[in-house]
C-alpha cells in the first residue's frame, strides 16, 4: 500500500451523513493528490447473511428507477466537489456491505470512508450493519465519519 491513500471509496448516500463522509473523502483526496471514487449502491436483498446475489442480466440496458435515482445522485455529488478534485462514479448492484468491499477490492481503493448515522435517526440499524460489515471484511483501511450534530433549529 502506497504511503497514502491514492484512491478513496466512498459511498453515496441522501443525508447528512454521507454529505460529511463524501466532504472528508474529498477533502483527503484533494491534499494527497488523490483520486476519488464515488460509490452508488442499488440495493438488493441479500441471499443469506450478506452474500453478494449475481447482478441482472443485460445491465447496460437495464432500466431501474432506483439505478437512475442513484446515478443522479453520484452526478449531483460529483458536481459539488471543490474544482481539483479528481473523481469517478461507480454503480454496483448488491446488498451495500458486501458491494462496498468488493468495489473497494476491485477498484484497488487503498481507502475507504463510511458515513455513521447518528444513533436516533431510523436508518441507524441497517446503516451501522453496513458500517460493520465493511470494517470487518475490508481488506484496506477503513475511515468512519460520523454525522454532523443536528443544528439547533431541528
């Protein structure tokens, strides 16, 4: 593994979360010369404890509206990032842990950064689910970035 991180995975998400894991992320990348990998994950049931089901047959003409709402968000987040920020969307269709390490794996990330959704919010069981299952089975280091606090109007 290089000194530093020259390729960082990092999944996106809708929420606070993944904004601030997507701001770190960038953040890295753009001080180590990096290159950024933005992650969309469409969900798929898992066929049995977080195995990896085969993705559908005919993917590039696959028409999901779940694809087009993930590939609009990567478009959106990759529009965002500070100019000099070298970066690249990647699509996988799979439950989000096991997706998350293979495209790490397969992608030769050397980093990769995990939002962590704060304890109240409703998506915190399966999110941290993801979180741990990507810190146990990532063969490279793993940064988990927590929530911002809620401002104080919420």
């Amino acid at each position: 593994m290089p000194a530093s991180p020259q390729r960082i995975l990092v999944p996106v998400e809708s929420g606070p979360a993944s904004d601030a894991a997507v701001a770190h992320a960038a953040a890295l990348a753009a001080a180590l010369d990096g290159e950024l990998l933005l992650l969309g994950v469409v969900p798929l049931p898992a066929l049995g404890p977080l195995t990896l089901p085969p993705e559908p047959d005919g993917m590039a003409d696959h028409e999901d509206p779940e694809d087009r709402l993930t590939l609009r968000r990567l478009g959106r987040t990759q529009a965002r990032l500070a100019s000099g920020v070298r970066s690249r969307r990647c699509l996988r269709w799979a439950p989000a842990g096991p997706a998350i390490v293979s495209a790490a794996r397969q992608e030769d990330a050397n980093l990769v950064v995990v939002p962590r959704e704060p304890a109240h919010s409703l998506a915190h069981p399966l999110r941290e689910a993801t979180e741990r299952h990507v810190v146990q089975h990532s063969s490279v280091p793993v940064l988990v970035v927590p929530a911002p606090p809620p401002s104080s109007g919420e």
